[in-house]
C-alpha cells in the first residue's frame, strides 16, 4: 500500500509512461492510438469516475468503521464498474469529465450516488451493510461475485436509473432471462423521467425525439455482471484473447478482480498489458459543500493509468455489459456468438436461448447466507477463501 501510495504524488500525465506501441489501445470500447490520440486516452481514463479507499466518513451503521483502508478494494471497484454503468445510462459513453469545466445536473446524480453516507445508494455503507445479508459481515473482504449479488440488490432502489441488474451464474448467459428481466408490459419508472431539468434536453446522453424515451421505456437498460474463474490458481492463457475481446465491444463496462485479495478495476488493454485504475489509496471522504456543490476532482484519476500483464490476473473475476437498448443487446450477443468462431480463443462463459433444464434454481443466491449452494458458490467465485476459512462455531 506504502508503494501505491507514492505513484499518486505526481498527479500530471507522463506522455513516455505509456509504452510506444503500434499496438491499439482499448478502452471500453474505444480504439485508440499511442501515437496519435494521448490526449484522448488520458481524456478518457481520467473522465470516468474513480473510487478509492476513504478515511473519516460518518461511521457504517453508526458504530462500525470510519474508513475502508485495507478492506474496501473490492467495494471500490464495484463501485466504478457500477458508476460507469450509471455514466452510460444518464451521461453516454462520450460524455467526458474536464477539470474545472461546468458539469451537467446528471453528473452530480451520478457522483452523489456513491458518496461515503448512508443514503448514497450505492454507498460503501450501503454496500457493506446490504453485505451482511450475503454472509458477510462489514469490513470483511468480498470477492467479484459477493459485490456484483450487493449491487443488484442495490440497484432495486434506484428508481431514477431504472436498470436491469443481471448476474449470470454457471458461466452461462440466458438469452431469454435477460429479455423477460429488461421487457417492461408498462414504461417503466425512472425511465421516463429523471429528475434532473437538463434531462429534457439530453437522454441517455442523447438529443431525443418525441416517441424516443416511450420506446426506450420499453427495454430497461441491462447491467449485466458475469462472475468468471478462468482457471485454478492463475489464469488459463486460452482466455486472454476472449478477455481482451470484451474490452473491444461498446458494450464493455470493463473487468473487476485483480490479484489475490488486491482488487483493480481493468478498464481496457494494449499489447499483453491490462490498463486499470486502482483503490488502493486513502483519501479523505468528501463532503459536499454549504452551496450543495461537490468537491470532485478526486474522484477523477489524473495520472497515468496502471497497467500489469495479463497473465498476472488473478482468475476470479466479473466480466461486465451494459446494453441501453434491446438492439444493444442483440447487437452484444451477435458479437458473442462470433468470438467462439476466433481462433485461439477460449469461451469464457456461454450464450444461450433458454436454461437448460439441469440447471440450479438461477436464484439460488437469494436463499438465506447458510445455505450450501450459496456457500459453494462463494467459495467458487471469492478468492480470499483460498487464504482462510471462517469456521462457524
């Protein structure tokens, strides 16, 4: 952590930090070129919203911890694959954060949606208090999956953004779950109308036209969450090309997992090498001002991005989508289908029509914590228990 630490000090973009290559960037979804387009990358790494460890909020359930140094990593980056969802639903993929540039309401809602109090919707607090009721209890390490079932959970108060959280177990994806979750028989709540006045101008980042918000009422926006281990200890190289891959579509919400318990939030690649933004670093909690304004530029990463090499991933991760439209979806499914043809590359999970019939129960994680299914996929998918096991007496 002393080591993370000291990478933040110089908070300016070092052009020779990132590799010369002729070799693409991807982030999210977007190409880019070293040589040609550093501005832009740096512009885009810094524009999403970064979550770190934070130091004296008002206590998690008004005695617990006062920050989540040394406990928090994988919290955080639930938070910034969740926030970057948000980003896309309210704000577009191409909306982007310039310091001390005016922000739109939308952003705002976005950000404060994440602030370190209790009635942040996706709040640390909220984050780890809704853990408690997957097993966890609050300042334990959660892995990939126990954050993505948190988040959905979360995501059910959050009537402004209306989504449809999906978390696809036994590395299998359900065509027809996700459409029976997403096709709304009414418009939906929230997606009609959000709160914030600019959201008559712009929707979904978009300019609209009239029968434009009845038809996206239609289709709830999809975050969809796909917990993957990719191996037993490291990661299995057939993979790789099918990771990278998923940073390529636009769909991509990135990758949350990291090193054993040392979460990062992978946001893209180039050449062998995953670009990420990292937690680990404490900064004071924020408070919005006497004006209601918020202090925001450190939730916005101004240097240049980490990178580590991809055979250093530790295998458990969650892979993340978001599709705003039904034909987004389609569009994302086309493009999952074509990768099995890549040669050299491994599935990492499968697409199908409809469950197969010897499938658990696909909610099998809203049984009460003690139950064995729930135990063995947490087991499965959270690698701090590979270091030790909590024995109940």
């Amino acid at each position: 952590v002393f080591l993370a630490t000291l990478t933040y000090d110089t908070l300016r973009f070092e052009y020779e930090d990132f590799p010369e290559t002729k070799e693409p960037v991807w982030i999210l979804g977007q190409k880019y070129s070293v040589f040609t387009e550093k501005e832009e990358i740096l512009l885009d790494v810094t524009s999403r919203l970064w979550f770190t460890y934070r130091k004296n909020f008002p206590a998690i359930g008004g005695t617990g911890p006062t920050s989540d140094t040394g406990w928090g990593c994988m919290l955080r980056c639930g938070q910034m694959i969740f926030a970057q969802a948000l980003v896309c639903r309210h704000l577009g993929r191409d909306w982007r954060w310039i310091k001390g540039k005016k922000q739109m309401d939308n952003y705002f809602n976005v950000l404060n949606a994440f602030i370190d109090k209790k009635d942040s919707y996706y709040s640390i607090h909220q984050i780890a208090q809704m853990g408690v009721g997957e097993g966890k209890s609050i300042g334990q390490w959660y892995g990939p999956n126990t954050v993505a079932q948190v988040l959905k959970k979360l995501a059910t108060f959050d009537t402004w953004s209306s989504l449809a959280v999906h978390i696809a177990m036994d590395n299998t994806v359900v065509m027809e779950e996700i459409r029976r979750l997403c096709q709304c028989q009414w418009p939906c709540t929230g997606a009609a109308a959000g709160p914030a006045p600019e959201s008559d101008v712009l929707y979904n980042g978009c300019p609209e036209d009239a029968g434009r918000r009845e038809r996206l009422a239609l289709w709830k926006p999809l975050v969809l969450l796909i917990p993957l281990r990719l191996g037993l200890t490291e990661i299995n190289e057939a993979y790789i090309e099918t990771l990278k891959h998923c940073f390529m579509m636009p769909q991509s919400l990135g990758v949350i997992g990291g090193k054993p318990n040392s979460a990062h939030y992978f946001i893209g690649y180039v050449g062998e090498e995953l670009i990420y933004l990292d937690p680990h670093t404490t900064q004071p909690a924020v408070e919005p001002s006497d004006s209601g304004c918020l202090p925001d530029e450190s939730f916005h990463c101004q240097h240049p991005p980490c990178r580590m090499s991809i055979a250093e991933l530790d295998p458990s991760i969650a892979v993340g989508f978001f599709c705003n439209t039904e034909a987004d979806f389609n569009d994302w499914c086309q493009q999952i289908k074509k990768l099995s043809l890549v040669r050299g590359a491994l599935p990492m999970f499968e697409l199908v029509e409809r469950q197969p019939s010897h499938f658990s129960n696909p909610d099998v994680l809203n049984l009460t914590p003690d139950s064995s299914d729930a135990d063995r996929l947490e087991r499965f998918f959270d690698s701090e228990d590979e270091d030790f096991e909590i024995l109940s007496l």
